[in-house]
C-alpha cells in the first residue's frame, strides 16, 4: 500500500495560481493558514475581497475519483437542504481542480459557526440524530465505487499488512504486536456483521459538527467519507463507551429514528468498528510519517514505548470485544 505523499511543492506561489486560474480573476495577498494536518488548508481572499477556504489534499490518499465522490455526496445533500458546507463550482465546470504541482484542490465558501457541545441536552441530541438521520437517507441513495467499504477482510486486513510490513515497529515488539494484530482481526472477521452498507460521513464527531446562532447545526469535513453500516456515524458522537451513554444513545436513535429506520442490531457492532478505526488510525499515521511535521506533532510515535501502549490498548479492545 503506497505511502501519502508531501507538501512540499505546494509554494505559495503555486497556491496563488491554482486559485486565480479556478475563480478565473486575481486574489489578493492574504492567505491564511487554517487548522488540519492531513490537507493543508488556507482562507483566501479574491481582488474584490470574496473570502473563499481552500482545500490541497493530501497527495497519494485520494484518487480523483474518490475526492469527486466526496464532493458528489456534499452537493447531494445541499440539494436536500442539508446543512453542510459543499464545494464551489470552479472555471473548468468542476468543483476539484489540479494545482501546478499536481496537487488536487477544492474550493469552499466561509462559513462561520461555534463548536458544538452537547453535554446532556437532550433537544440536541435528538437533533444530532435526525440530522445523521437526513444525511443517511441522502447517503442511501446511491453506492460510492472509489471510497473505502469499513469490511475487515478488505480494508482493516490491507491496513494490518502495511502497518507490518511497512518498518515502523521494531523487532523488540514486532512479534507482540502481529500476534495482537492477527487476533484481533480473525475476531473481526468472524462477528462483524454490517448489514445495511450505505455512504457515510466516516468521521463524524462534534469536533464535525457547527452550531451556527440561528440556523442550527452543520456538517463539516467530509474527507474521510466512506461506505459502511449507519452506526459508524452515530457512534462516533457518544461523549465516552456505550455502556455509559444510555442517555445520550437513546437520545440520538430517537431522532434518527424520526427520519428513517435504524437496525438495532446493528448496536452490537459498535465495538467492533472502533477496534476498526484503532487499527486506521494507527495505519493512517504509518503513511504519513515522513511528512515534515509528522515529528512535531506525535513525537513518540513509532517507538517501543508507543508500540507497547498501542498494544495493551489493542489487547484491552480484543478483551472487550470476546466478553460482548
């Protein structure tokens, strides 16, 4: 499995030319850095002073394919009146363009909006709900071919076999850490049981979601939009383990339930798709190692201390995952 690439050609000046040949008219001087670590994403502002946000995605993640598909669902959704932030139309007629460097990009209105905090609310909970609820009946609707299907005997097994193969653990706690690795997916390839597979957001947490005064809430950030059961999307929002969130679940199905029909069964999952993300996550930053501020952020990352917490972690999830 290829290894994400770089930024490194991704000048200024060949970010100043990729969005003045997309809005086809000049921009001024301001571009300012805003946060992500996978994308490198920038506010900027044409000669007329229209704010728009710029997207470079992360080169090696995402075909072109796969990004318009990402871009497909967002406008789908707008067309339903979901509230999400969908890409602009570009010069070309497209809404992903390619910067001089290859760099595939995406362009973006600003939009403004307070981070959400749901605490024991239970009207915002029942709205988070009906909200996923809106996105899935539009997700429903059709397949996405080029994104990632959440299956262990093909995306999570791929994820396993780089995270081995790729150099990153030593051999002080390689062998530890194939054993657990291997465990956990022969577990997972004998309970996961995903019913009804459909196009999700694939990350949807609060930190996703704005509450913008007077208009409710809004998704945000669909780059790891993929196709999988819709419990991915409601799982993610409980503030600690399901057990713990009776409330708050509740709560959420409740709203969901208003909208479309949700598989209670489908609650039994749970655990097993967060050993899933465990195992993308940890794979997700192996691609990314090389990056120049890879380092910076995750310091420890990769060495034996790192590889033994990530296995106790591993091995905790695999006990939770037999005792359920």
């Amino acid at each position: 499995m290829p290894e994400f690439g770089t930024f490194d050609t991704l000048t200024p000046e060949v970010i100043f030319t990729a969005a003045e040949e997309a809005f086809n008219c000049r921009f001024s001087g301001v571009l300012l850095p805003l946060p992500s670590y996978i994308n490198r994403v920038y506010e900027m502002e044409s000669a007329d002073r229209e704010r728009f946000i710029i997207k470079f995605y992360r080169p090696g993640r995402w075909s072109r394919a796969a990004l318009l598909e990402e871009h497909v669902f967002t406008l789908e959704a707008r067309e339903a009146e979901i509230p999400v932030i969908a890409p602009l139309r570009l010069a070309n007629g497209s809404t992903l363009g390619t910067a001089p460097d290859g760099t595939f990009f995406g362009a973006f209105p600003k939009r403004w909006g307070r981070g959400l905090e749901p605490e024991s609310d239970a009207p915002v909970w029942r709205r988070l709900g009906a909200l996923i609820g809106r996105l899935h009946t539009v997700g429903a609707a059709r397949a996405a071919k080029h994104r990632i299907r959440l299956d262990p005997r093909g995306n999570t097994l791929n994820e396993v076999a780089h995270l081995l193969s790729c150099g990153v653990a030593s051999e002080r706690v390689l062998p530890a850490l194939t054993s657990t690795l291997k465990r956990l997916l022969a577990a997972l390839a004998e309970r996961y049981r995903p019913g009804e597979t459909i196009r999700l957001h694939g990350d949807c947490h609060k930190g996703n979601i704005l509450e913008r005064p007077g208009e409710g809430l809004m998704l945000i950030d669909f780059d790891d939009m993929l196709s999988g059961p819709p419990v991915q999307d409601l799982w993610l929002l409980l503030p600690g383990p399901v057990e713990e969130c009776a409330f708050e679940l509740g709560e959420l199905l409740a709203g969901y339930g208003s909208i479309r029909n949700f598989d209670r069964f489908s609650l039994d999952q749970i655990e097993l798709l967060r050993a899933m993300r465990m195992i993308y996550f940890l794979d997700w930053c192996a691609k990314q190692r090389s990056d120049s501020g890879f380092a910076e952020r995750y310091p420890d990352w990769g060495t034996d201390s790192f590889w033994r917490a990530e296995i106790a972690a591993l091995e905790n999830q695999l006990a939770v995952i037999a005792e359920s």
